[in-house]
C-alpha cells in the first residue's frame, strides 16, 4: 500500500462507522473524508478485498463480517486487560460516592466507555452505554485523555477541534492530575475524573464519577479525592 494510503484507508473505516446502518456512498465518503472520488473507489476496492467493507447493489458501503470478528477479538482483550482489573475497584467507588462511575480510553481522537457502575442510591443519575464514543476535548472524561496522549496526539487533536484555549485547559489537568467539567459534553452532568498510566507514565485510562452538575459540583473536593485514589488502585492492579 502507497505510502499515506493505509491513514487514508483508515479515515474512510472511520467515516463508513460514524454513517447510518445504510452505509452512505462512495461519493459521499469522498467528500466527508476530503479525497478524490478515484482514491476513495480504489481503496475501498482493497478493502472490500480482505471483508473490512461490503459494497451494496445502490453503491453504498457498509463495514465488513471481518471487522465483527476483529471486534469481538478486541473486546475480549479489552476486558481480559482492562475492564477486569478495574471493575471491583469501580464497584467500590461507586458504593462510596453513590454515583456512576466510568472507565475510558482513548480511540483515535474520541474517548471509548469501556465499563460502567451505575448508582442504585438515586433515581436521577447519569447512564452510559457500553463502548459510546465522545469527543476528547470536552467533559472530564474526554479532558482526562486528551491531557495526557502523546504530545503529538495532542497536537492532533487540538488542529482538529480548532479550539484556541484547548491546550490552556489540558496543561491545567495534566499540572493537577484530575480534570472537573460542568455541563460541558452532556447538559445538566458533570464529573471529575482521573488518569491512569503505565509504568512509563502513558496513559492507558481514564476513571471518572459523574452526576447531576448540582450534585457533583457540592462535592468536587471529596470526588476528586475518592477517584484518585481508586485511579491509582486500578493502575496498580494492571502494573501487577
């Protein structure tokens, strides 16, 4: 494959997700993705190839069977490595604030929810599902990523969202080691979140407590003590 064609190739598996079931065409792939409409033919032909894409009788394109085996490979993974060591420390942490408790990771340029412990305490709290993807550069849970990615992800990122006071913002989470937002990625919820690194210090994860913005915002002092410190319990257990 010519050089720059596998980010190509990637891009366009990236846009054919983020379509409707029906899967769009290759000329409006082409467009979402910036690339000659020849380009775009010639590697989803290559694609099509090895089963990441299938191409209908009306021209659309939608994902192939071979990226369903690949995910359910990658799930299997993620839990094994993941969301295991992680899922009694969550428990815990959401018994001892009583709001749901998330754990991220990075996704490209979105953050993924790996796993969630929702709260039983109240009626009105927040619910995530299952490997939901969201924007890095808003909401604790995205911040927390986003602040400690490589600096060249984060260079990424910031040409991509264009937001002038990105950079401002995650040098304060990374300086703090917690990142705190109110009503910033979904109306009404706020969380503080936590990182969790390697041995190396990169980052593999992100832990967070949300809520109501009201709730969250009376406690931030005790939430952001409770998710560290369940952060660097998680971190420990995959260090071991």
């Amino acid at each position: 494959m010519p050089s720059g064609a596998l980010e190509r190739a990637v891009d366009l598996l990236h846009h054919i997700g983020r379509r409707p079931a029906a899967g769009p065409t290759v000329a409006e792939l082409a467009i979402d993705t910036g690339m000659p409409t020849s380009t775009a033919y010639r590697l989803l032909a290559e694609l099509e190839q090895h089963d990441l894409v299938s191409r209908g009788p009306d021209s659309t394109v939608a994902l192939g069977t071979r990226l369903v085996a690949l995910g359910r490979t990658a799930e299997a993974g993620l839990r094994e490595r993941l969301v295991a060591p992680a899922a009694g420390v969550m428990q815990e942490l959401c018994e001892q604030v009583a709001e749901t408790v998330i754990l991220t990771a990075p996704c490209g340029l979105e953050a993924i929810v790996l796993h969630v412990v929702e709260t039983e305490r109240h009626s009105v709290r927040l619910s995530y599902t299952l490997f939901r993807r969201g924007p890095m550069d808003r909401g604790a849970s995205g911040k927390i990523l986003a602040a400690f990615l490589d600096p060249a992800e984060r260079g990424r990122l910031a040409d991509a969202v264009g937001s002038p006071g990105l950079e401002a913002d995650l040098a304060a989470v990374r300086r703090d080691g917690i990142a705190v937002t109110m009503s910033e990625l979904d109306d009404g919820a706020g969380a503080v979140a936590a990182p969790i690194l390697d041995r190396r210090g990169r980052l593999v994860a992100g832990l967070s407590v949300a809520g109501p913005a009201e709730r969250i915002s009376a406690r931030v002092p005790e939430l952001r003590a409770a998710v560290t410190a369940a952060a660097a319990r998680v971190q420990r257990s995959y260090e071991n």
